[in-house]
C-alpha cells in the first residue's frame, strides 16, 4: 500500500497483481508473462497479473514492485468510503427522540 492505494499484491490465482500507470498499460500487456488482471469476470484496470516466470529473479521482481510503487504513488489517497450513518441528516445522527407525555 502507497498512500492509501495498492500497489501490488500476490494473487491467489497465481503471478503478482501490479497496478500501472495509465499511459504504460500497452506497454507492459505486450512485456512478455503479463496478462490482464481479472477478478471475478471483470478486467481490473490499472493492473496487470505477471506470472511467475516474469519475476523470478530479484531483479525482476524489484522492477515490478518500483514500477507498482510509482503508480500507487502517482494515483494518490482515496477519500474515505461514505457509510450509511455519513448519509443520516446532521439532526438525527445519533440523537434518541423522546416523547413527553401530555396528562
């Protein structure tokens, strides 16, 4: 993790998720042992997945982490995630209502 943003993981499908840079996407789908990142059905962009065969030595492996470190870097810190009580209205979160009785 980089500020907040992945950088790079391994999968449990096999190979090393890397996130890139947008403008080096092409580029690194045509380095040899990189596919696209897919998770359940769906193609993640911003990643790729290298196979194992792409990071074998520590060389190898270095330049794809540096390269997932930069893009992480790059991408910046996510705002944090909206829950239900954020959308509450400013009156009643968290306040409790009570009732007076009238005799």
């Amino acid at each position: 993790m980089v500020r907040g943003a992945m950088s790079c993981s391994v999968s449990g499908k096999g190979g090393l998720l890397v996130r890139v840079l947008a403008e080096d996407y092409g580029t690194a789908l045509r380095e040899p042992h990189v596919v696209q990142a897919e998770m359940r059905g769906r193609v993640m962009t911003g990643f790729v997945r290298v196979a194992a065969d792409g990071y074998r030595t520590d060389a190898a492996l270095k330049k794809w982490v540096e390269r997932g470190v930069a893009a992480a870097a790059e991408r910046g810190k996510k705002p944090p995630r909206k829950t239900k009580r954020d959308a509450a209205p400013e009156g009643r979160r968290g306040a409790s209502v009570r009732r007076s009785k009238a005799s």
